[in-house]
C-alpha cells in the first residue's frame, strides 16, 4: 500500500503531459523493502525503492510494475533509463495519478 503524503509535494513532481502526465522519481535499487516513499524535499522527486539490481533494464521494470499496480494505468519510463532520477509518463490525468499515489483510487 502507498504511503500517505500531502498533495502539495505530489505536485511538485507531477505535471500534466499531453495524454497523460510525467512523474519525476528517484530510484534505489537493490532495496530490501520496495515500494513508493515520500517526495524528496531537495529534488522534488518522488522516492521509489525496488528489489531489482540496476543491471540489463530490470529495474526500470519493476518501477514500471510497482507504479502502474499503484496508479491502475501503464507507466513508462520516457527519460534517465541509466540513471537514478528517472521521468515516467503514466497514461492517465495529474490529477487521477495523484489521488491513486495517495492511496484513494
């Protein structure tokens, strides 16, 4: 289940995005305890853990798993494929994306 955060730092990192919108995340792979965390303060991403090691895309596929089980829609990662910080488009409004990360689909 997500964990609960105010909308206010969703916005941050969520945008509107022609037939959907863009998330800005921050992965870390090889976590123990995957899951979506809070929005980090600094970078105004939101923190996403995964089990998976940073090795031949497997990461980049469970992120797209654990968002798009979260959001209910298809979540693609569009930008930072080899990197920590990452832009995912998710195929649905700003708004349905942040109700759905704040645990009230």
């Amino acid at each position: 289940m997500p964990r609960r955060f105010p909308p206010v730092d969703l916005f941050k990192c969520l945008r509107p995005s022609g037939d959907g919108a863009e998330l800005d995340i921050i992965v870390t792979p090889n976590s123990t305890t995957p899951g979506v965390q809070s929005v980090d303060p600094w970078r105004h991403r939101l923190v996403v853990k995964v089990r998976a090691p940073p090795e031949g895309g497997r990461a980049n596929e469970e992120v797209e798993e654990l968002l798009s089980s979260i959001i209910g829609v298809k979540v693609i990662v569009v930008r930072g494929h080899t990197q920590r910080m990452k832009v995912v488009h998710i195929h649905t409004t700003a708004e349905n994306a942040s109700k759905a990360l704040e645990g009230g689909k």
